[in-house]
C-alpha cells in the first residue's frame, strides 16, 4: 500500500501544472484543489471564513475530477473568491455516473491581504489524468495561465 499523498508542482512549457495523489479518489480531489489554489495564492493567507458546497457529476472519475477542478475556479473568477480548505463529503457512482458533494472553505478576495500569484485562465485536459495505482491514487493536470 502507498503512503504517497499530496501534490506537487510540474514544468510544462508555458504554462503551470501539478501532480496529485491520495491514499484514497476522495484524498486525491481535495489535494488537486490545494495544488490548483496554491499556485493562485498562499494558502495559509486566506481564513476559512465562510463555506461553499457543491455537488459535481461526472461520466467517470477523469471527467468528475475536471468538474471538480472547474467548478471551484469559475466560483472564484466569477465571485472573486480564494479557497483554502476542502472537504469531500461524498464520492460515489451510480448507474455509470460518478457524484461528489464537497465542501469548501474560504474567504473574498482582498488586495490588500491577499498577493496573487498567479492568474489561472483555463483547467486543461492536455496531460490530464487520474488514476488508481494499485491501492493509491494519482493525477496530473495542466492550468493555462
């Protein structure tokens, strides 16, 4: 069994990337958001003040993933708001569709608190994957900067 967990950042031409993993499908979504809000914004500057909950659906776990991935981006594009903390409260298929209902945790954006560190455009599907790994989970994913 493999203790790999968390996510690190990759090189790709001209834009950023990571790689994510977890112990468990649920682990691994929520340390692909920590991967994609850590290449916005330190983390650890954004207080876990107010929640958001989301119910995204998937043909599989690639595309539930992306979902995932795009929903918590459009939320904070379009509300201006920073994620620090996630929460997979559910991970489950049914009928050939893959659900989650998540949680997560975080505050408005300030320019006076907060320094951007990058501006993510897109989640991409080049690279992309997700996948299980004998007992343990791994993913990739490229973001358009």
């Amino acid at each position: 069994m493999s203790n790999k967990s968390g996510f690190a950042a990759i090189d790709h031409t001209a834009d950023v990337g990571i790689k994510f993993y977890g112990n468990s499908f649920s682990e691994t979504l929520i340390n692909a958001a920590r991967g994609m809000f850590s290449i916005i914004i330190d983390r650890r500057t954004v207080k876990a003040a107010e929640e958001k909950h989301f119910r995204i659906v998937g043909k599989d776990y690639e595309e539930v993933t992306i979902n995932w991935l795009r929903e918590l981006h459009f939320f904070h594009q379009n509300e201006l708001f920073l994620f620090r903390e996630f929460n997979i409260k559910n991970a489950s298929e049914n009928k050939g569709k893959f659900f989650v209902s998540a949680t997560a945790k975080g505050e408005n954006i300030n320019l006076n608190k907060h320094l951007i560190k990058n501006e993510i455009k897109l989640v991409t599907y080049h690279k992309f994957y997700v996948k299980k790994i004998n007992d343990a989970w791994e993913g990739q994913v490229i973001f358009d900067i």
